[in-house]
C-alpha cells in the first residue's frame, strides 16, 4: 500500500470553506492544518523571540527564494510570520505545503519550503488577485509583486475561477502559464446539517414551522464591495407585489448601520431582520428555509452561491467575470447598481412556483455536477502525488 502523502494545508483566512476542505482532504491524506491569521499579527516579545531563534533559517531562506523588492513593512509582517510558521512546522516533514491565497500563505509557504524541501501548491483566493473598481476587474496595488513572485516560484497554482486563471497568466508571463491550474470551487454536501433549531432566534420567532411565509435571504456581508444598497432599495418594490415575503440579512460589517437606519427610515421595520454576524450552522438552517437567495459581491458569487446551490435554491448574482449562477437557469444575474432589474427577477421567482421548481432543481444539478467537493478532492490528489513525485 503506498505511503499517503504529508501535506502542510497553510491558509490565511479561517473560512468555513476552507475549514470544510481540509478536513475533507484529511480523511485521504496525513494533514496538518495551519491558519496563519495575518491580520491578528501583533509585534510582541514572544514574536520577536521566536524571529530571533528561527533567524538563521529565515536568512537561509530568503536567499534561496530570491525575493523581490517589495515595502519594509509589508516584508517585515510576512516574516514574523514566516517565523511562527517555521518554528511550528519547520522541523516536520512534509511533501507538498498547500497554501490557499497567494500572500501571506504563499509567500510564507514558499519561505518554509525551502527550510524543509518541500513542494509548494499555491491556490487562488481572490483579493490576492483581483481589485474590482468601478471601472475594471483586474490586478493593481503593490501587493501583486508577492502575487507575481508566488505565482512564478510556486511549482502549481489553482485557480478556483477562470477569469483568476486568466489574470493570473497575464501577471505572471507566458513562461509561467503551464503552472496554472483551472479547479473550480467546491464544498461537502451540506444537506444533512440542515437544524432548523439553529435559525436565529428573530428569524424563528417570525417563521417558526410554517413554510407559508416567502422568505429571500441577502448574504454574506455589509461591506462596499456588496450590494447591501441595491437589496434594501428593491425590498418596497418587491413588497408591493409579494407581501407575503420576508427578507434576511445575514452577516455584518461597516455598512450595517446605514443598512438598518435606511431600513428604518423606509418603513421595513419588521419585513427585514438583521441578524448579524451568526455560525456556519445558522447560515446552512437559513438556506434551508429560503426561498431565494441573494449573493450580490461586486466581485461575482462565491461560497454563498454553492451553499445555496447545494440546498436547491436559485441565487441572483452580480454580473461579474467571476460567476457560478448561469442566468436564467439557476438564477439571474444583474448588472451593479440596477435594484429595479434586480427586483423585478426576485418579483419573478417569488410570484412563479414552477419557474422556481424548475431553477431550485437545476440550482441542486449544478452543485451534483460542478461543485462537489469529492470531484475537487480527486484533482487535488492527483497534483499533490505528482509534486510528490518530484519532492525537492
């Protein structure tokens, strides 16, 4: 029987995605999990002891990996981070580091496979890669160079989306292109954590065990890059020909108390509840009772949508290069800053039962058929064996 594979699955960001893939991935591999939390860093003198006591390996690495020039601040975070990492992992043994997102957990990654000879796998996040604007969809910031030089030292890197595989080829160079990976997201069937206990308890409150009630949840976040504005603004529209509806906005962030005062201030007091920030467990127990669902990042659909698909509801997205929805078959798609056009396709769904029967079906084939997470799994093995073949 062959040794399985020892794989470092370094991330930068905690999310249930990530969380949910690893451990996925543990049960056919031997798996260390590493969240290398960049934001939380904090200068303190157990850190800068543990630079210290990890320097020569630190030294020794960044003259193997050659890096570029890149801010001292900026330098100076990844490798307090790096040193962490190194002092954890770096007398380990492994045959491929995992890293999701290019920085810091590539950059880092890159770092500790040079103290321990090991293979690095970078994959694609997003923010690492892409800046939405107004007026573009693409790569800009000083941040790229780390994206740029992981991009080219990494011996693969996967990209969850097409448009990230394209950007990431035009950054990194025609030489580098054969490195590129296009491995589309992907989750564990969510079905059977579906606890209708977990609801939040004003969403429970209001809907208790009647299915009567329509119910269209906004997720995941009230920060810019969502269109929390164009959800609140269409909620009169949709009111005055569905009243018998009922909209959650789940999550939090900066725009929450503009999102709840122009709530108040429009009279949907009680037609929208706010639940804030709540558990994974919450979010898969609020899909369950929806009816539609709203993923509206002006960046495209993300985790959102597949939960969403997995459960079998249909999800309008904002149209974007980045997009899971096919539009008109498992949901719509609508242009940013159009919340007419965005409540006229809710008006839609909620008034037409069978044209949702219809697109709550195809939303469930699409998750059976692209976004199961054995069928990502299987490919990850593949690459992680093939690297191991060729272990430094």
């Amino acid at each position: 029987m062959a040794e399985r594979a020892r794989i470092l699955y370094l991330t930068s960001v905690g999310h249930p995605r990530v969380r949910l893939q690893a451990r996925y991935l543990a049960t056919m591999l031997e798996l260390d999990y590493a969240l290398l939390d960049f934001g939380k860093i904090v200068i303190t003198q157990d850190l800068l002891s543990c630079l210290i006591r990890n320097l020569p390996r630190i030294i020794l690495a960044l003259l193997r990996v050659m890096i570029p020039p890149i801010p001292l601040r900026m330098f100076i975070y990844n490798v307090l981070a790096a040193s962490s990492i190194i002092e954890k992992y770096g007398r380990k043994r492994y045959d491929v580091i995992f890293a999701q997102w290019l920085y810091p957990a590539g950059f880092v990654g890159l770092l500790l496979s040079k103290v321990i000879g090991a293979r690095v796998v970078s994959e694609i996040g997003g923010y690492d890669i892409q800046i939405v604007t107004n007026t573009s969809y693409g790569i800009s910031h000083l941040r790229h160079i780390i994206s740029k030089y992981v991009l080219r030292k990494s011996d693969k890197v996967i990209a969850k989306y097409r448009i990230h595989a394209k950007i990431a080829a035009e950054l990194a160079g025609v030489r580098y292109q054969h490195k590129i990976l296009y491995l589309p997201p992907a989750i564990p069937d969510l079905t059977n954590l579906v606890d209708v206990s977990a609801l939040p308890r004003q969403v429970w409150k209001r809907l208790g065990n009647t299915a009567e009630t329509k119910v269209v949840l906004y997720s995941p976040s009230l920060k810019p890059i969502y269109g929390i504005s164009e959800f609140l603004k269409a909620v009169p529209i949709v009111l005055s020909e569905v009243p018998d509806c009922l909209f959650v906005v789940a999550g939090n962030g900066e725009l929450m108390d503009m999102a709840t005062r122009f709530a108040r201030g429009s009279g949907l007091t009680g037609r929208v509840i706010f639940t804030g920030r709540i558990s994974h467990n919450s979010m898969i127990s609020l899909y369950s009772k929806s009816t539609v669902v709203c993923d509206l990042c002006y960046a495209g659909q993300g985790t959102t949508t597949l939960e969403a698909f997995c459960l079998g509801k249909p999800v309008i997205g904002i149209a974007s290069p980045k997009s899971l929805v096919n539009s008109k078959v498992n949901g719509f798609l609508v242009a940013r800053g159009d919340f007419r056009r965005l409540a006229d396709d809710l008006c839609m769904l909620l008034k037409d039962e069978k044209l949702r029967a219809v697109m709550s079906d195809n939303a469930r084939q699409a998750f059976e058929k692209k976004f199961r997470i054995e069928r990502r799994a299987q490919r990850l093995l593949e690459v992680f064996s093939c690297c191991k073949k060729h272990r430094m």
